[in-house]
C-alpha cells in the first residue's frame, strides 16, 4: 500500500492568471485510515472553473484554498483499503479529495459510482457536477421551447 501522496498545494495567491509559481508540488506521508475510512488511489480529477475563485482570499459561495492547502476538487477514486463496511477494496467512488494522488477519506462522504454504467471518467464530467450545471442552465434558464426549423 502507499505511504505518500504526491499533493498540488496553493504555494501562493494568483494575482490574474495562475502561473506554475502559484503552486508547489509535494510528497506528503499518509496515515493508515481510522475507523470507518478508507485509502484511495485518485483516478480522476474534475478541473472545474469554480476553482480559480476558490484561489482568492475572498468571501464567496466556497471558502478559499488556504495558501499551503491541497488545492480542492471532485474526483473518482478507488478504494485501496477499507475499514468500512461501506466500501471494499476495488470499489470505485466519487470523493472531493483534491490534487492528490492518494488520500484517506471518512467512508460518510464517499459515493459510489458503478463503473458498468458509463466510464468512471464521467462522474466528475458529464454525469457529475460539470454535465448538472450544463443541464439545469439549459433547462431551467435557457427554457428550450420545441419549434420549426425553419426551412
């Protein structure tokens, strides 16, 4: 089993564009899961728009990455090890882990995703939060309406 996780911290705040200097790239020890955790293996890592704000130092809808902090996401996982009767070791799930590549997680706020539906890559893309917002701006703002064509 892993020991370390590589993490991408938020090694400053971007002022405009983030640049390769806002960020630092680290191996940091795990911990063996406690009780009702789990050990995952990020296979995915939803790159979303929102996260650029989360960068400031600002109030806003979602509280600011702390400079020295994980930079926060939502990701597909696998369950390494389990101490959950939840989960099992090759289970797939969706967890907001972040930019790592393993991390321990409490098995209350894991999601499993069933990787005979659809690609696993799709529950933090089209089926995940990226694809929700897509369908509520079409359908609740833009209200389609049918019409001709026109031809």
């Amino acid at each position: 089993m892993p020991t370390t996780s590589r993490q991408v911290l938020l090694a400053s705040r971007p002022r405009g564009e983030p640049t390769p200097e806002n960020f630092s790239l680290v191996d940091t020890s795990l911990a063996d899961p406690g009780p009702d955790q789990v050990l995952l293996q990020i296979r995915y890592l939803s790159l979303d728009p929102y996260m650029r704000g989360r960068m400031n130092d600002a109030k806003s809808y979602a509280a600011p990455v702390p400079v020295g902090g994980v930079m926060e996401g939502g990701t597909v996982a696998e369950v390494l090890l389990s101490n959950s009767d939840r989960f099992r070791a090759g289970d797939i799930v969706l967890s907001h882990s972040g930019w790592q590549s393993h991390a321990i997680a409490d098995a209350k706020d894991l999601r499993k995703v069933d990787p005979t539906a659809a690609p696993i890559s799709t529950a933090v893309g089209v089926l995940g939060m990226p694809g929700m917002t897509a369908y509520t701006g079409l359908l609740t703002i833009g209200q389609p309406k049918p019409t001709r064509s026109g031809r």
